[in-house]
C-alpha cells in the first residue's frame, strides 16, 4: 500500500506544482497528472472558457469529481488546481490516498512564474500582484491547514522535486520484512 500512495502537489498558482510534479514523478516512474488538464479534457474547453461560461461554481465541482477519480487510482503524483483546497471534500479525498504537501511561494515570487499567463481567470485584474496577495490572504487557513509544507522561494525546480521526494519517503517508511 504505501509504495503506490498517491503524491499530491497542493498550493497557489505559480508555486511549482506541475513542473515540480513532472519532475518527481519521472525521478519516481510514477504517472503525473494535472487535475486542471484533466478538467479541460473531461470538458472539451478551456478553464477560462469553463470560467466564462458556466462559472466557477461550476469548475469547482468537475475539479471535485476529478479529484475523486484520481484519488481513488494510485501510483500517481496528483497536481490539483490552486483552488482545489476551498473544497475541504478535495483535501480529504486527495489525504485519503496520498501524501500531500503544500507548496508555497510569497506573492511576488508568484507573479515573476505565472508572469502574462492569460489562462489564469482568477488574475485577471489590473493589479496582479494585488490580486495574488488578496487571494493567498483568503486561502492561508486552507493552505496552513496541510501539515506538510514546502516553501519553493530560491529553490530551483530539481531542488523542490528532491524535497518532495524526501518528504514523501519520510511520510511513508518501507513495509516491514
């Protein structure tokens, strides 16, 4: 059981969930999965069409549904959408069956790694950075709230995958002989 837990990259856009993902998962041959390419996949659209169209309220319970298959495979490292936290179903299904650590990265670092990223509906604002911190400020007890964490700032991506790794191995110590 504990070799095909799940490895889940949770926290805010821009943090390195999925480049980190990719990483960890080739370094461990595991499949990497992101859950908002797997939304987009279920939904033949985009996430910001999915945003335009039928809302967020919307988004939150495909990304639910996702998450629930996923969670309910193994052997994967999971990167959920930064959101995917506001729905405490998500976290719990995701605990269930994997290992999940939040990634964290401070505001400013955030915005420098989405950069003009125009597929992020919840930053389209005038203001970016502002909006990044308004939204960090509302998510931080959901993010605070995952026992492991992980800050990325001055951390290449090899060097976030390596931690996660540790964590995880950490996390889930080798079944007895």
């Amino acid at each position: 059981m504990n070799s095909s837990r799940n490895i889940v990259l949770v926290g805010f856009m821009g943090t390195g969930k999925t480049s980190t993902g990719k990483l960890v998962a080739k370094k461990l041959n595991r499949e990497f999965v992101d859950a908002d390419h797997e939304i987009e996949k279920r939904e033949r659209r985009d996430i910001p069409s999915i945003f335009a169209g039928p809302g967020e309220p919307y988004f939150r319970n495909v990304e639910s549904e996702v998450i629930r298959d996923l969670a309910a495979r193994g052997n994967l490292v999971i990167a959920p959408g930064g959101g995917a936290v506001t729905v405490p179903e998500n976290v719990a299904n995701l605990s269930r069956t994997g290992v999940v650590i939040c990634l964290r990265a401070k505001p400013e670092t955030i915005l420098q790694r989405v950069g003009r990223d125009m597929n992020r509906p919840l930053l389209r604002a005038p203001d970016r950075l502002e909006r990044i911190r308004e939204l960090l400020a509302k998510r931080k007890p959901l993010y605070d709230a995952i026992p492991l964490q992980l800050e990325t700032d001055g951390l290449d991506t090899r060097q976030v995958a390596n931690k996660v790794i540790a964590i995880f191995r950490a996390q889930t110590p080798p079944p007895a002989a």
